[in-house]
C-alpha cells in the first residue's frame, strides 16, 4: 500500500493506494495529504540507449536498456532501432524478442519496437547513418514477425510510402512521420492515408514557414498526437509552447542513447560514435545526436518551462500509452497494471513500481 497524493484521470486524490500487479483500489484519506506525489509510470515510446548499451547491439542489450531507464520511472517504452541494413536490424529485434515475450525483473515493460528507420530521406538523416531503404511491406512483415513494430517512422514524400500507409496501419503499426523532406502536403496526405503521429517534432523534418510549411506545419495544423524531445536542446521552450497549443495530444520521448546515465565520453548510436558532453549527445560534426535524457528529468523540464505536474504527467504517460493503445498503462485507476513512480518534492523517484514489482533505484 501507497499514501499520498494520488494521481489519477479525475485528478488528485489524498489517499492510498493498494496494489499487487494490477491495481486494486484507491481510498481517500485526507491525512495523506502531506505524503509524496505518486504518478503513473512514464511511458517513453522512442527509446535507443542507456547504462552504455545501444538497442542495435542486439542480444540482451535491450533488457540492460530496459533497467536502467526503469530506474527512472519508466515503466513501458518501445525498444526503437536505426537506419541500417536490413541484417543489423533483424538482429536487434531478434535481441529484443525474449524481453517482449516475457518482462525481465527489475526492468520497464518492453511493448514493442520502434523502427525508426531505415524508410527516411537521405536529405533528412539526422544522426542516422546513410543506409536508408525504400519501405517494403513484405520487409516489415518479417521483422513483424520477428519482435511486433508497434511504431515505424518513415518519409511521406518518398515514392510507394504513400500508399503503404493503410497497409502498415491494417497491422496495428503507428506510422509517423518523420526524417523527412516532404511538404505540408505531403504530411496532409500521409494523415489521410492514416498516419498516426510525427517522430520528434520540429527535429528532422522540413520545418515551418509561412508560405512553406512542411512536415513540421502540417503536424502543428492537423496532428492529435505527436512526440517531441523535452531535453530543451532538442525544441527551444518556445517552440514546445507553441506545439502543446497546436496538438492536443503532444507527448514527450527521451530519444535516449547508450550515452544516458553515463559519464561524457563517446558512444555508439547504431554504427554511428556519438559523444555525450554537458548534458547533450552529438556527432563528431556538432549535430544533436539523440539525448542522454530520463523521463523523471523530462518532467522536470516541462515543469521548468510553467506546466504543471499533472499536465506533465500526462505527457509522459497516458497520451504515449493512449496512442499506442494501451488502456490500462500510463493511469491509475483501478484494473490498470501497477505502474507507478513516487516522487518528492524536488520531482525526484524515491520509489518506482513496474506491474507491481518495486524497482531497485
């Protein structure tokens, strides 16, 4: 059993919380009202790294990965690879199978993968290696079968991509929209098809003018759901006010890398080296190259920036879990699994619950 002030989709209650994997009740007690904040556990859907390991090493690479973010507050996540070749990737999502079929103690709920690449633009690579690939549906079913895509980005604009979107979306996969040079138009047409969301809003994709608007426009004009990095590197505070505005449903990802929770000093992405210093990761050009952050550092920084706990917590749990269709995760209410992060008053984990199971922090 839990005290304090609850969290839940009606809002904060003072009471306690009593669980084992799932949750079974939540009491009002006016005397709890001084205890510790308790939240649902972060759902972070763009995940690459941490603790040193990256997820395309394949082996049990993600389920080092999977702890050490749990350590966080992050109680589910998408293990999310990188434009390589197509024998890299089976590979990662060969590593990734076992810690999907079955949650490895102490670490975060694997629900998926996130192909991230490699159906990108060349133009639009990012941190990305130069390995795209135009996007095949019979490529995807294989790796389907191998670990289930729960989340696939691609470039609207390239030729095929269009009409593999309902295709893609019939296998319960999220298309965003992402690594892309396309137009407004072309991100209009990919939402029709029935694209589901953008892959780190305004970061590698064409961005917004006003007689130009681009992926990036047409996200901010028609989106419900987005995800967007809050390292506050990745989307000056005020580009982040502006979407919160424009997209009902913007959440935050960390986008992290093997360089989180680790020391500065260089890395891998993928095949890329990478290097972690003051706080950011980047290539040996200068460029941004994913982020060392955590989902209880990037409530902190919406918290930094004048949003409040609650509003905050929804963008790190129940909007990424509500995307990717998942009712009874990122919300405490009972039924729903037990994850949960107690924090103090700095915004701090002294306590993290993954489906019941206390987590070592």
């Amino acid at each position: 059993m839990l005290g304090g002030r609850i969290l839940t989709p009606d809002g904060w209650i003072a009471g306690t919380l009593t669980f084992g994997q799932r949750i079974d009740a939540i009491a009002a007690d006016p005397a709890a009202a001084d205890g510790p904040l308790i939240l649902p556990g972060f759902v972070d859907l763009h995940v690459h790294g941490a603790a040193g390991v990256d997820i395309m090493q394949g082996g049990a690479a993600g389920v080092t990965v999977a702890r050490a973010h749990a350590r966080h507050g992050t109680t589910s996540m998408l293990g999310t690879t990188m434009t390589a070749h197509p024998a890299a990737i089976r590979r990662a999502l060969e590593g990734l199978a076992p810690g999907i079929a079955a949650r490895p103690p102490g670490a975060a709920r694997m629900l998926g993968v996130h192909l991230e690449g490699p159906f990108i633009s060349p133009h639009k690579l990012g941190a990305q290696p130069p390995e795209t690939l135009p996007a095949s549906l019979e490529l995807v079913r294989a790796w389907h079968r191998l670990a289930p895509v729960r989340a696939l980005t691609l470039a609207p604009e390239i030729a095929g991509h269009l009409d593999l979107i309902p295709q893609l979306a019939a296998l319960g996969i999220r298309v965003q929209l992402g690594h892309s040079a396309g137009t407004y138009e072309d991100g209009v047409a990919a939402l029709a098809a029935g694209a589901a969301g953008f892959t780190h809003l305004f970061n590698g994709m064409s961005g917004f003018a006003h007689r130009a608007p681009g992926i990036a426009g047409a996200a901010l004009a028609h989106a419900e759901y987005a995800e967007i990095i809050p390292d506050l590197e990745h989307a000056a505070p005020g580009a982040i006010h502006a979407a919160l505005r424009a997209i009902p449903k913007l959440y935050g990802v960390t986008d992290a890398t093997a360089a989180t929770g680790m020391p500065d000093g260089e890395y891998a992405l993928g095949s890329q080296r990478v290097y972690k210093c003051l706080g950011c990761v980047r290539l040996a050009g200068g460029s941004l190259a994913g982020s060392a952050l955590t989902m209880d550092q990037a409530l902190r920084n919406f918290v930094a920036i004048d949003l409040s706990v609650a509003d905050a917590s929804r963008r790190l749990s129940q909007y990424p879990a509500d995307y990717l269709g998942e009712p009874d995760r990122g919300r405490i209410a009972p039924g729903a699994w037990a994850d949960l992060v107690v924090l103090d008053a700095d915004l701090r984990p002294t306590a993290v619950y993954v489906e019941g199971e206390p987590i070592a922090i």
